[in-house]
C-alpha cells in the first residue's frame, strides 16, 4: 500500500501549490474542515498558490466571491485558473463573429459575454437564428431543458459544420457522500457520441490547462515545472493530468477517492500520484510558531 503523507512535510517542498477545487477545497457540504490553516500557513511561508480548476460555472471574481462567503478570504479572483479562461481564449482567437449558442446558466456564459460575441442559451435558439450559429459551448449541467434543449443540440450539431467546446471536462460530481450527479463533461460525451464528431475540450486531464497556468506565472517570474505541486482529488483529471505536464503531484481523500479504495482505484486505473494524502489540511498546531 501506497504511504499515506503529510502534507504539509510536501508543500515545504515546493514554490507553488495548484490546488484542484471541488474535493480538495469544498465539497457538497462546504468547505473542507481546516483548509483555511493551509493558507495561512502557504501565506506565512510565502508561497504562491493558484486555485486550477474545470468549473466553468462562474467568472473568476464569482468564484472568489463563493469562498469568501463561506469564510476563505484567501482565494482572490487572480488565483484562479478556469478551464472557462482558455474557452474565451480560443473565442477570442478562432470565432470573431456570429452566435455563441451555450448550454449553462446566465452566469456561466460570462466568458463568452466577455468576449464580445452575441452570446444565447440553447433554449432560445429556434428557425430565425439558427443559421447565425458559429460554435455551440457546453458550460455547465444547470440551467437548461435536459431534453428539449439537449436534442435541438444534438440536431444543431448534425445539421451544421460547427465546432463544439467543452469548458469543464469533469463528467461527474458528489452530491452527497454516496452520490454523484452528471457533470456537463458527461453530457458533451453523451452528445458526442450521437453526433459522431469530435468536440474541443479544454480542462485537466488536457495539459493546456497546466500550460495556460505556467505560462501565467511565467511572465513575472523564473519557474520551472519541479517547482509546482498539483494537488487533487481525482486520479483521471487532476493527477493524471499533472502527471502528463510533467508536475508532481497529490491525491487527496476528500472528494471523489476515498481512503476506503483508493488504492484499488489507483491500480485499476494505472495513473499513480508522487503522494497520497488524507487531506490537503495543515495543522498549524504542530508548527513552532
């Protein structure tokens, strides 16, 4: 069996500290007991930390604002790193005009909105706009009719020569201790799958989303990749995909593995983490201070 690690004897290790968010952070109840203390201690230390996450729920500052009303002050907008970011850049780079038809809630299409298209949920897509359609983007699992506006997408995307984005690629999420929900990556796959066409996907396991956060930290400081720690709850996505960009990497037991079967996930799935970790909790009780 694996060693299970301190983590805060890991983190002294490292400059900077990834941290995926749903599992590792917060989970369906809240946030995870004591994770405060671990930003108080990389603060303490001065280390950097950046929050790189598949929720393309919300902006950034939205996001941040979730945590400081559950009591984390820490996470400020420009720690976090979204697959939603690299959805508007491709936007910005690759459809200069038309109507972005999305599948999420109002608030999910705030990167679109920002990129100056003419952003519109699924729903209102009908006959008179349809042709003005130049990309569809799967943003979130709320908000939306699951089947009319699920078969007018699988339509839209049969009829026309369109790309298709994923913007979180997680395929599923806890709900509660013993049930997940489908996430918007499991719905894009099932939609998929029908259509017959390949989709674009920005999120981990996909290392643009490891480059889009390197790259930022790299415009105003010297870094190297084994001056990064990423730290996650999900071996396919966080840990795999940390692994892929050539970054160390933490598997935490507070979200999708759990401490039952962990090791039994690990080698069903092949994808081995640097370190296995209860929680990424420090304990400021145990520092000389």
């Amino acid at each position: 069996m694996k060693q299970i690690d301190n983590f805060k004897s890991i983190v002294d290790k490292y400059k900077i500290v990834f941290f995926d968010a749903f599992g590792v952070l917060k989970t369906y109840s809240g946030l995870v007991p004591g994770i405060g203390k671990t930003f108080e201690y990389l603060e303490r230390e001065k280390k950097e930390y950046y929050i790189v996450t598949n929720d393309a729920s919300r902006g950034p500052q939205q996001l941040a604002a979730s945590y400081h009303r559950m009591g984390l002050t820490a996470i400020t907008e420009d720690r976090i790193v979204s697959s939603g970011m690299l959805t508007k850049e491709f936007l910005d780079l690759k459809v200069p005009d038309g109507i972005v038809a999305y599948l999420g809630t109002p608030a999910s299409a705030h990167y679109i909105e920002r990129s100056g298209l003419q952003t519109m949920p699924m729903s209102e897509v009908n006959e008179s706009n349809i042709d003005k359609v130049s990309v569809v983007i799967f943003l979130d699992d709320e908000g939306f009719d699951w089947c009319n506006d699920l078969n007018k997408t699988v339509n839209l995307l049969r009829k026309k020569p369109i790309p298709a984005i994923v913007a979180n690629t997680d395929r599923a999420y806890p709900l509660t201790a013993s049930n997940v929900s489908i996430a918007i990556g499991g719905i894009a796959a099932m939609i998929e799958s029908v259509v017959g066409k390949q989709f674009i996907r920005f999120g981990k396991p996909d290392s643009q989303m490891f480059m889009f956060a390197y790259d930022l930290i790299r415009e105003y400081r010297q870094i190297s990749k084994s001056d990064i720690v990423m730290v996650g709850d999900t071996l396919n996505t966080d840990i795999l995909g940390g692994n892929k960009f050539g970054l160390d990497t933490v598997l935490v037991l507070t979200g999708n593995t759990q401490a039952k079967d962990y090791e039994t996930r690990i080698n069903a799935a092949g994808i081995v983490p640097t370190y296995i970790c209860d929680s990424a909790v420090v304990d400021l009780s145990e520092l000389d201070l």
